[in-house]
C-alpha cells in the first residue's frame, strides 16, 4: 500500500480508554493520559512494544478512533527510544491484537469495518472474546456454575421489577441459597476493571433507577450479592478476594488472587486490591474442579484468557467472570507483579511471533513448549 506504514502487529485498544494519536487537542505525550487509573498501561505496553522489537515483531500501538479500513488505521503509536511518539500516517497489518470490543452500533461498524477482509485476524478468539465480553452471555453459558446473572432491558420502573423477580426466582430455587444476601450487584453488562459495579444495599430499586439514570449509555446487568468476605484465606488473613486463573488454551499459565481493600467488595487493582501469585497446589481443588469442566465446555482454543472465582463463605465456588486477553499491567511498587506480568507479556509475544512468521525455522509446538510452559508458576 503507497503512503502506508505496514506492522506485523497493530494493537488496537478502546478510543474511550486511550487516546488516538490523530487527536489534536490532546497533547500528552503517552496514548494513556497520566492523570487516570489506567496511566499504568503506559508502562506495560512499551514493554510490550520493547519484547515485540526484540523478536524482530514490527508493532504499533492505536486506538478503535483511528479504524479507517480492514487491518488499517489512520495514525499510531510507536515506542522507541525510552519515549512513546505520534505518528500521523496510516499503517496496515494482518494481525490485530484487539483491545477494545464494541458496546455501540458506532463501535460495531468501526469493528466489522477493521475485521472486513478475511486477510485480518483478530489475537484474540472471536466465540471466546463474544461469550467473556457479555457477562450475560456468560451466564447463559454457564448457568450452573456461575452467580444469577440477569439483564435490565432499560432504567424503567418496569424493567427494573422485572429484573428483580426474575433474580428472586433463579436464587430462591438454589440448594446453596444462603450463599446470597438480600443485597444486590448491579454491574455493566460489557464492563471489566471493575468500573461502574455497584452494591445494592437491601434491594432498593430506586437506587437502581438513579444509577442506571445517570449512566444512560452503559447496559446493566443485576445479580444477587454474594457472600463471600471468608470464603477464602491467605496468610490467616480473610476479606472479599477471588481468584484468577489465566489459561493458553486448556493449560493454566498462572493463577493468582485479589484481596479487597478495606471493606471494598471488588476485588481489582484499580480499587487498591492486593495481588499474590499462588502455585497449583495452594488453591482449593473446587476451584480447579469448575475451571476444568469450564475448559472443556469451550472445545480447543489457542486463545489466552482469565477465568474468575470467588468462593463463598460455605465454600462453594462460583465462576464470577471471564476475560478474553486478560489485562496487562502492574501498579507501581508491586515488584511480584511486574514480574509476573511482564512473563506473561513475554508468552503473547512468543504467540505473536508464532502467527506473525517471523519464527522461521521451529513448529508452533515446539515454540509453545519450549518457550511458553517453562515459565509458568505452577
């Protein structure tokens, strides 16, 4: 293509999370601004884009705001240097590690627009990245092993009644209903990060209305409020903590936990959750149980992805969500993390490296094996 920067990778995240280098009134000098949650980013994805180079893996980093054309954008980010740079050109690649799913029509079309060549390949599964994205979907998929899930149809007082008998019925024929509260969880639909997920102290629907009110463009899903502060213990300490394990595939690549701060209930990092790495072995064998009959449930995928659990105070365990592509990054001063999180960067460019063909001369077996197994925690 004339006047068209070509990369092996382009990864492309969500315009409301980063800013499109195209953007002229932005005048920051990283694709996330610095002064919010997820500046953090920054640091990891030059790490990316640094572990890319190193395998000889052209990569560049844009926004679903900058989409002009299958496998093309109209400007980009690059990394070199110690310093991220703009780049006002368009650039085209075959493979795109996609960070963004659409929750608009406007998004839909942007995204069928970037995967409208069968030439493009998206990184991540498109039936894995449809069923994680959509916490509804989840569900539906997975009815018996994950907490009621029930979507609101809009913020009427119709909708939201209905919302609520059905919870009421799906929880009340439970053999494990004491494993709820009167509480609710009002959550996004398509949300991760744990933003705009709300506790719903007994029940109150007009608390419901107000949020859901406020957040006009975002689709919620209610659930029953789980209780789960002791259900897990980790160095004699209990609080609200559930547990990741992130798989290749059918093979788990690490497992780690998220204790909440204070008497926070979501257990992300973007809300001072704590993280520590645990080994196999360290982990009820309930856990392992469901994860496996939740593997086998979605057939053979060369994908990487995080399945959630929170076990509650009775012990019994319950998928809380899953994640296609989990999130990479680490909060500054969480050494362990950094460590942990750059290996795993480390494997999705061993992948890349894999489907980008620039590994000439070794199988995808042999690279898998002997390059991304080795560094598992377990």
């Amino acid at each position: 293509m004339k006047n068209v920067d070509n990369f092996d990778v382009l990864i492309v995240y969500s315009e409301r999370t980063a800013e499109s280098a195209s953007n002229r009134s932005y005048i920051g000098l990283t694709p996330f601004r610095e002064d919010t949650a997820e500046s953090c980013y920054n640091v990891s994805y030059s790490y990316f884009l640094k572990q890319c180079a190193k395998r000889n893996i052209s990569a560049a980093f844009a926004t679903s705001k900058d989409i002009i054309g299958p496998g093309k954008v109209r400007s980009y980010w690059i990394y070199e240097e110690k310093s991220w740079k703009k780049v006002h050109r368009a650039a085209h690649t075959k493979i795109i590690f996609d960070k963004f799913y659409p929750k608009t029509r406007s998004q839909k079309i942007d995204y069928d627009i970037l995967f409208s060549s069968r030439n493009v390949r998206p990184f991540n599964d498109p039936y894995m990245r449809s069923i994680f994205a959509d916490k509804q979907k989840t569900y539906n998929l997975f009815t018996d092993l994950c907490i009621p899930t029930v979507a609101l149809v809009d913020d009427t007082d119709e909708s939201i009644t209905d919302a609520v008998a059905s919870i009421n019925r799906l929880t009340d024929v439970l053999p494990n209903r004491n494993d709820f509260l009167d509480d609710f969880v009002l959550k996004d639909q398509f949300g991760s990060g744990g933003n705009h997920i709300y506790r719903i102290r007994q029940r109150n629907t007009k608390q419901i209305s107000q949020i859901m009110k406020k957040n006009k463009n975002i689709r919620f899903v209610l659930q029953p409020f789980a209780n789960f502060e002791e259900g897990f213990e980790y160095n004699g300490a209990k609080n609200y903590t559930d547990t990741r394990l992130i798989y290749y595939g059918k093979k788990i690549v690490q497992i780690y936990i998220r204790i909440a701060a204070g008497d926070e209930f979501r257990c992300n990092a973007h809300q001072g959750a704590s993280v520590a790495y645990l080994r196999q072995n360290e982990l009820p064998s309930s856990i392992l149980k469901i994860s496996k009959k939740i593997t086998e449930g979605l057939g053979k995928m060369n994908s990487f992805y995080a399945l959630d659990f929170i076990v509650c105070n009775s012990k019994n365990v319950y998928l809380l969500e899953g994640n296609i592509n989990p999130g990479i990054y680490w909060e500054a001063g969480q050494v362990a993390d950094e460590k942990m999180t750059k290996k795993l960067i480390d494997r999705m460019v061993i992948e890349l490296t894999l489907r980008s063909g620039n590994d000439v001369g070794q199988s995808e077996e042999n690279v898998v094996d002997q390059n991304l197994l080795p560094l598992q925690v377990l």
